[in-house]
C-alpha cells in the first residue's frame, strides 16, 4: 500500500541536489507531518494529492522514494516520477525530475488540466523557476543569461515585457539589488508570488513566504514546513502555512490580540525585528553597536534593540544585515520593500557564513 508524504517534502529532495546546505544535519531533528485523512492535499487545487511510490530509485548510494501526482479516487494522474513539486500549484504547474546519473537529475515541467498530466516540457538536466502573478503564470529553464520564458501552458512567450505589462508587473530593480535577486533566483529560496515588482513595499505573509523559503532551501532546515500544518493555526485571520511555520519556530509573531494582519506593509523597524529574529534562528550574532542613528527618538522602545543588533552583524563589505538610510538616518517607519527584503536576507547568508567560519 502506497504511503502518503507531505507534499512540500518532495520539493525539497526536489531543490536541494546542487544546493549549499549550511545547517549541521547530524542535530536536525525532523518532525512528522500532521496528516488531516488519508492523503496530503495539493495548495491550490482541487481533489489533488502527492503520494509517495513504493518504487524506489538509486540516488547517490541513497535509496530515495517517488513521487506521483492522484485525484481522490486514488487514480494516477502522472507517472511514476523521482520527485514531484509545485511551480505554480494555483496554475496547476508542476515540476517533475527523473534520476539520470549519481550528480545530477532531469527536470521537466507538467500540468494537471482536466484530471490530466500533460508534459509540457520534457526532463533534462536543469532547473527551472517561475513566477506566479496571479491571473497567469511564467516558467523557464534556468540556463543562463538568455532564457526562454513559457506561459502557464507552455507557449513560448517572444517578448516578456510585453506580456508581463498587460498584467501590471515589472522586472525593474535597483542596481544594489541586481546580484541579491540573481542569488535568490539561482538558489532556489524566491517564493513564485515575490520575482517581480521589486520595489513594491514587502507584506508581512510575503516576508513570512521568503524568510521560509531561505531556510528551507539554503540554510538547510527542512523540519519547519511541517509546523505550517491546518492543526495549528496560532492567528485568527490566516492560515497561510508560511506564516504559521514562521511563528512556529519564532520568527514572527501577531499583533497582540491574535491577528497576524498579513496584508500588512512592513516598516523598516518591524522589518529589524523579523530579520533579528530569523538571524538569531540562524545562530547569527550581534556585533559592536554602531554609532546611535540620529532618529532614534522615531524608533519604537520595542524596536530598538533589534535594530541596532541587525545593523552590527557585518558581512564580508562590512555592512551590516539592515544599513541605514544616509545622513546618519535609518528611517524607522518608512515601509520595506521586496528588493530590501531580498537583499538582506542574502546579506544574512553571507553573515551566517563568516561567523561559522570565524
């Protein structure tokens, strides 16, 4: 009889073969998966399940289950595959590996359409990314500078500023923040629904969807998505799994009378407060204080200490995980946007490793 896994641990065997992991395994503790039924629900879809196969295949000396995609009444929607993993699970994309070798694996993109898998791109040796915008989505092969970009049924997209204007999103981004996006996309850690409108300001569910996403892909703790389980639900008004698992492990916390509000903007001091938090979840370090910012009187009592911690970790350029915003300032209650985000929890990577390897 088939077991059933948790879907979100199919994308991490998935995303992790030629990831630097960073967490010492040997101390990580994974948590089973709280099972509502007989099968793990697909986010987004509707009677859809991840199964695990009783196949197994050779992974680097490493016996390694499969994983198909079924719909309620337990027939096979998809064959019998490595590993499967939601692109855009909203769009019914999914990306799907098969083993090619010891090092490396095939990956393909397909979609469930009408209680149908239909391969839209056949399995090779590459990785592939997508943004979900909502009404539609984009997918490519993550090969390069020169992609090819597909829309949500696998049609070549000729030029993607074009497409991407009708539904209002840009790809525009500060020069600082040129490399920080470059990483996040190549590392695997930018959440589908955050690679575009860099410099919108960053809500507090889309801070919880990066923050999770880091440590899950880089950093190597894979044991929190399991705490963003419907059994528990700390907030009222989501239950946005990414937030739970964050609030789960510490790193963010609800208003005081058990709202999360996660359509709300960040400002920069709350932004300090969630970035220390997942740092200190990091095992990060503070550093010297810096100089006092010449606001400080526009600083909440309750954000200050964590702003000057986030300022004093300096990565491998001396600048701390947060920085100020000139003139000595550091503006607490202007909002945060993506590429801010984006950029400092790159900075965090950085940080993480020249204080382990101090």
């Amino acid at each position: 009889m088939k077991k059933k896994i948790a879907l979100l641990l199919c994308g991490l065997m998935a995303l992790s073969f030629n990831m630097p992991t960073f967490a010492d395994e040997t101390e990580e503790v994974i948590q089973e998966p709280v099972i509502s039924g007989s099968a793990i629900a697909v986010p987004y879809s509707d009677g859809l399940f991840i199964a695990e196969d009783d196949t197994t295949f050779s992974y680097d000396a490493t016996m390694v289950n499969g994983c198909h995609i079924e719909n309620a009444n337990g027939d096979v929607l998809s064959e019998s595959y490595f590993n499967i993993v939601p692109l855009s699970s909203r769009h019914g994309l999914f990306l799907f590996s098969v083993p090619v070798g010891m090092r490396d694996s095939a990956q393909g993109v397909l979609k469930i359409e009408d209680g149908k898998a239909v391969i839209l791109r056949d399995a090779i040796p590459a990785m592939f990314r997508t943004m979900d915008i909502g009404e539609t989505a984009v997918f490519w092969e993550l090969s390069g500078e020169n992609n090819t970009y597909y829309d949500m049924n696998g049609e070549v997209i000729p030029d993607l500023g074009v497409y991407l204007k009708k539904y209002n999103v840009s790809l525009e981004r500060s020069s600082w923040a040129e490399e920080a996006v470059k990483k996040a996309w190549d590392w695997g850690y930018m959440p589908e629904e955050l690679g575009f409108n860099y410099k919108n300001n960053i809500t507090r569910r889309e801070y919880c969807h990066l923050a999770v996403n880091f440590l899950d892909n880089i950093y190597g703790d894979r044991k929190i998505k399991y705490m963003g389980t419907d059994s528990d639900k700390p907030f009222t008004d989501t239950d946005d799994p990414y937030v739970i698992a964050a609030a789960k492990i510490g790193i963010v916390s609800g208003m005081g009378d058990g709202t999360f509000m996660p359509d709300k903007n960040i400002t920069r001091q709350e932004a300090a407060v969630l970035l220390w938090k997942m740092a200190e979840y990091m095992g990060i370090k503070a550093g010297e204080k810096p100089a006092t910012f010449a606001d400080e009187a526009s600083m909440g009592d309750w954000a200050k200490q964590y702003i000057y911690n986030v300022c004093s970790a300096k990565d491998g350029n001396g600048n701390g995980i947060m920085v100020g915003t000139g003139n000595n300032k550091f503006s607490p209650t202007e909002f945060y946007t993506r590429e801010q985000a984006i950029a400092t929890v790159s900075r965090m990577l950085d940080v993480e490793y020249i204080q382990r390897n101090a």
